[in-house]
C-alpha cells in the first residue's frame, strides 16, 4: 500500500510538470471572474433581486431571447449564402464581395448605431428629404422607429454576419471536390447541390459561426442601450451603477453566465459525435457555376446590400459628420484618447497572443485530460460577456484595495488609495480574459501544422522544450502570431461594456469618447472616434480575407 502510494504521488508530480503547472496558473488567472461571479449566486440580496424579478427581469429575458433568435437566424441566412456564392458562383464584382463581405467587421455596432440613428430620426437628412419633397408634416406618413428592439436587431445582424461568412467560407474552400462531383452527376444543380450537400458538410463551421455571434449578441452593450432596448447586460450595468446594488448586479451576470454556458453545451450536444474528414489528400480546383442574367443580378444584390448597409453607408455618414461637424476636441485631448486605445490594445494583444503560446505549446508538450481542460477554461472568456467579467474582476480587486488600505491606515496611518481596481491593470485583465480565446484559436491551429519530426530533430541537436519554441515554432508560426494579434487588437479597439466599468478615473479611450457623446445625443461630435476605430480595423479585415484565399490547399491563388 506503501509503495503504491509513494507511486501515485510520483505519477501525479510527473503529470505537473513545469509547463503543466505554468497552463494550470494561466487557466485559474483567466477563470477567476468566472469563478467569482459564480460564486455570488446564493448571496442575500436585501430584497433587491425580488425587486429586480418582479419588474424588469421579465424584459430582461424577453429582449434578450428575441434578439438572440433573430440575430442568430439573419447571421445565417446571410453569411452562408454570401459565402457560398462567392466561393462556388462566378458573377461580376465576385473577387471585390470576397473581402467586402468582411468589411462590417470592422465597424463596432455602436457606431453603426450612432450613424444611422443620426440618419434616420425625424430631424436626420432622410426624413427631412422626404418631408420636403411629398410636403409632408408630422403624422402624415409613417415612418420606422430605429430605436427599437427590432431596429437593434436589424444593425446588429448586419454587423455580426461576417463571423458566419468567415467560417463558412473557410468551410466551403476546404470542401472535396469528389463530393461535390457526386452530387452534380446525380442531377443536382447549383442551390440544390448547395442545399443538400455542401451546407450539411459545413454544418459545424456554421454552427460555430453562428455561436461566435449569439455570445456577441450577449456581450452587446453600447448600441442596445443607446437604443433604450433593456437586456441582461445593459441591466447589469444599471443595477451596479445605478442601484449601487454588487450582490444583484453579480447574480444578474451568473444567469447570463449560466445562459452562455447552456448555449456553448447545446452546441456540442448538437455536434455529437459526428466527425467529418475528407477521404483524400488530392485537392483540385473548386467547380465555378457561371451566372448569368437576373441571376449574376441577384448574386451581385444578395453580396452588395450587407456591404452597403453594413458598412459603407455608415461609414459615408460617419465621414461626413466628422468633416462638418466633428469633435471639437480633436487635435489637442483627441490624442490622448487615441493614445490611451493604442496602448491598451498593444499590450492587451501581446500578452494575449503570449499566453496563446503558453497554452497551445504546454498541451503539445504534455497532452492530458487535465491540460485540455484547462486551456479550454482559459479560452472560455469570449464567450463571457464583457460587463460579466468586469463585474468578476471588479469585487475581488475592489476588495483586495479594500483590504489593503485598512491594513496600512491601521498600521502605518496612511491610505494609498486604488492599487489595483483604479489603474489601467484591471483593463489589461479584462481584455486579455475576454480575448484570450481569439489568439488561443489562431495559435492552436498554426502549431498544429508543424510536423512531430521538427520537434523530435531539434530535441535530438540538444534543444530543450523552450528552445525548441524559440529557435524552431516561433519563426514557423510568425505570420499567425502577428494575425493573432491583430484580431486582438481590433477587438480591444472595438470594446466597450468592460471599458466603461473599469476604466480609471478620467481616462477615456476612442470607444468610451464615442459612447459618452452618443449618450448625450452629441451624434456628429461622436462620429470622429466612432470614424477612427473603423479605420484602424479595415486593414487587418483585409489580410484576414487575403490570408483565407490562399487558405485551400493546393489550389494556389484563385
């Protein structure tokens, strides 16, 4: 029985190796918001809660579902098609809808908000235009509300729908041809071939795609409550804020925890255990149905109205605000909020992509039960919202603060202040917890590609474990850690929720400056930031669609 046991701690101490141990520590640093959060779910409210439940929670809940099945359901309808027609049709205008398609990824749903609320309220341009031309007054014709829960739903969809275009493109490049060759000799034409071939083999990059957005749609914080739409997020924020109310605030975010948590189980419930491979390595040339007629007509409409309405219509709007009526404080404090997003971002980005390497090389190194488990606890954060993981790391920080200053004032006599929870630190954390997973993934799948037999040869010249990633992976995966941390960068850019609560005192970013004047109905003033975070995410949206041309193997460039 001795030695038995003396052999099970020896097993265990081989299993913790230094890199296990160093996974575990990232894994408990990500997941401690999470862990947080979870744990206020049976603390006394004081009534509060009760509150909460008999008034709003319905509406809460009821907005929340409506906007998740219809986001959900517009994401799909609109991003697999696109994808599947300029992947497999041929029609003009085809190799500018391939990385157009991706161009509103790069507009935060906010500022598409601001824009086209400045557009279309009753005083905007159009309704104007409209009133001088017909001489119409007030009540002689009707127009739609934007400022509506289906108005939040219609803008958000158009924002998000490029997370299922991305992954399904991807999945309709990677496809066999032989499949396809199968179902064209059985009768099969272009959008029955696509019905029942190619969309049930690229089930899983839809269903992912589809994931990525309804977590967004949780997250959404800066244009559902600029649009007085009250969902689980914008009650959170309320509730700790306005009610000054942490315990209720935190229990709000533990049921959109467990909400996000339900969501990512049915997705893998749904997947089972089905798996799909290709039954050859020989990849040829994707078959091109040629349209013609009202048909390239319709692919040409179907491919140019979510660009349009996604994104260059907003951004002329933007454009134009910022030229004749902009920010007035551009040019002299502009720059410091430009300078505070940059550097934020910046370092967000390389710690995220550092600790994607941490992640992604410890489990190559020793893959176990544990180690997976453990990098997927600390890739779970994109799917936490960003007022949920403010809210887990806010009350330990606050508290930590706390604790601190009564130590030092009993003690010493002297109040340093917020250490922690008011410093750019908790920024950092934040970010770097929500965004972990979007390196992690880019990370994963790069290392992935390089061959056991690299490792087995640098470790043979003498190389250790970390040599090996310095001297042999790094260079290997450059080009993918430097996407990864453009992705990072841009979603840093984007964030709001996580910003507004944890931001220090008196300091703004580009997003928290566009909120803030947007809130106070200051539209043009806000279209300068709003203008300039859209600028800095065109250009790695771009190479993103460049790198996934040049993604199918074989084929070379199409």
């Amino acid at each position: 029985m001795f030695r038995s046991a003396i052999t099970g701690l020896s097993s265990v101490h081989r299993r913790l190796s230094p890199w296990t141990l160093l996974i575990l520590t990232v894994a408990l640093f990500v997941a401690l918001p999470v862990i947080v959060v979870l744990a206020h779910i049976l603390m006394p409210t004081q009534g509060v809660w009760q509150h909460l439940a008999s008034t709003v929670l319905g509406r809460y809940l009821g907005n929340t579902f409506y906007l998740s099945v219809t986001v959900g359901l517009g994401t799909m309808v609109i991003g697999t098609g696109t994808a599947w027609l300029v992947v497999m049709c041929r029609f003009p205008g085809r190799r500018i809808f391939e990385w157009a398609l991706l161009l509103p990824l790069a507009v935060p749903t906010y500022v598409i908000a601001y824009a086209y609320t400045d557009f279309l309220q009753y005083a905007g341009p159009l309704q104007s235009w409209l009133r001088e031309i017909f001489d119409w007054s007030r009540g002689d014709y009707y127009f739609p509300n934007i400022r509506s829960l289906g108005g939040a739903a219609t803008l958000i969809t158009l924002v998000l729908y490029p997370y299922v275009y991305l992954l399904a493109r991807a999945a309709f490049l990677e496809q066999s041809v032989c499949v396809l060759d199968v179902g064209r000799t059985l009768g099969r034409g272009p959008w029955n071939l696509f019905a029942t071939v190619a969309v049930p083999l690229a089930r899983p990059a839809i269903v992912g795609g589809v994931s990525l957005v309804l977590m967004e749609t949780l997250n959404e914080f800066g244009a559902v409550q600029f649009f007085g739409v009250d969902t689980f997020t914008t009650g959170i924020y309320r509730t700790w804020f306005g009610l000054g109310e942490q315990v209720a605030a935190a229990q709000l975010a533990a049921c959109l925890l467990l909400f996000v948590i339900v969501l990512v189980l049915l997705e893998r419930w749904s997947r089972g255990k089905r798996k799909y491979f290709h039954t050859t390595n020989r990849y040829q040339q994707l078959p091109e149905f040629q349209l013609h007629g009202w048909r390239a007509a319709a692919a040409f409409a179907a491919c140019g109205l979510p660009v349009l309405i996604g994104f260059l219509i907003p951004s002329g709007l933007l454009g134009q605000m910022a030229i004749t009526r902009g920010d007035a404080l551009f040019g002299t404090r502009f720059l410091d909020f430009t300078w505070n997003s940059l550097v934020l971002a910046v370092i967000a980005s390389l710690i995220a992509v550092g600790l994607a390497v941490i992640l992604s090389y410890g489990v190559r190194l020793h893959d176990s039960p544990l180690t997976r488990i453990a990098t997927r606890i600390a890739s779970m954060g994109y799917a936490i919202p960003g007022s949920v993981v403010a809210v887990g790391i806010l009350i330990p920080f606050a508290w930590l603060d706390n604790t601190l200053n009564t130590w030092l004032h009993a003690h010493y006599g002297k109040i340093v202040g917020l250490i922690f929870s008011g410093t750019a630190f908790i920024l950092v954390y934040a970010y770097v917890v929500r965004f972990l997973a979007v390196s992690f993934n880019t990370v994963e799948a790069s290392l992935g590609k390089v061959t056991p037999s690299m490792d087995a040869a640098s470790r043979t010249l003498g190389q250790t474990p970390a040599g090996t990633l310095k001297r042999v992976h790094t260079p290997i995966m450059r080009g993918s850690l430097i996407a990864a941390g453009i992705l990072v960068f841009v979603d840093v850019m984007k964030e709001l929720p996580a910003t507004i609560i944890l931001r220090p005192f008196n300091f703004d970013t580009l997003a928290v400056r566009a909120y803030s004047l947007a809130s106070d109905e200051r539209l043009a003033e806000a279209s300068t930031a709003s203008l300039a975070i859209v600028a800095v995410g065109i250009i790695p949206v771009v190479l993103l669609s460049m790198a996934m041309r040049r993604s199918r193997p074989g084929s070379g460039s199409r």
